[in-house]
C-alpha cells in the first residue's frame, strides 16, 4: 500500500464520526507482521472500493491505539459509521480479510 502511517493520527471523536465503511490499521513501517500483511490487505481492499482505510502508526503511550486496546501489529479495527464491527490481528489468510470486510460493507456491494 502507498499509505502512510499517520502520526499522531485522528482522535477517537474523529474516528466515532466518520460515515460509512472504514479499516483503521495500527502498525509501524518497520514491523514484519505489518509489512506482511500489506500486500494482502491491498489486494482485498481493492475489490471494495468504497471502503477507505486508515494507516496509524501506533507505540507505546498512543491513546488512538490505547483506547482500541490494541497489543499487536498490525491491527486492523473494521468500521461501519465509526462503530468497531470486527478486527483482525496480524491477518495471515485473504480469507480472513474478505469475511471482515462483507461485514462493513454488506449494504454497500
């Protein structure tokens, strides 16, 4: 992905009020796990053109991240009207992914 991670990133506010079907990605650029899961990630991202994804690079004492409880990267938080439908943790299989993503997007295909 092109994406950037963002820093310091939206607020919680700012995530709760976006429209729509949306990923929030915590991650680093420099993680493995991160790195791995990317070219998945574009791939099932690309069949659902109408979801839009937020990369946020996470760290210790980052309250976005804190607040999502999220431990491991990367962690994708999927969105439906910035409400938390599902996640995936260090996703591994296109599958995984595309189940997470019918479940923002059902009404939307």
């Amino acid at each position: 992905m092109t994406l950037p991670y963002v820093e310091p990133g939206p607020t919680r506010a700012q995530i709760e009020a976006l429209d729509g079907p949306w990923v929030l990605e915590f991650g680093v650029s420099w993680c493995p796990h991160c790195q791995a899961a990317q070219p998945l990630m574009a791939a099932s991202l690309s069949r659902y053109p109408r979801v839009h994804l937020i990369r946020v690079e996470d760290g210790r004492g980052r309250p976005l991240g804190r607040s999502y409880q999220v431990k491991l990267w990367p962690t994708f938080i999927f969105l439906d009207q910035g409400r938390e439908v599902t996640r995936l943790v260090r996703p591994t299989e296109p599958a995984a992914i595309a189940r997470a993503l019918t479940q923002i997007n059902l009404d939307r295909l």
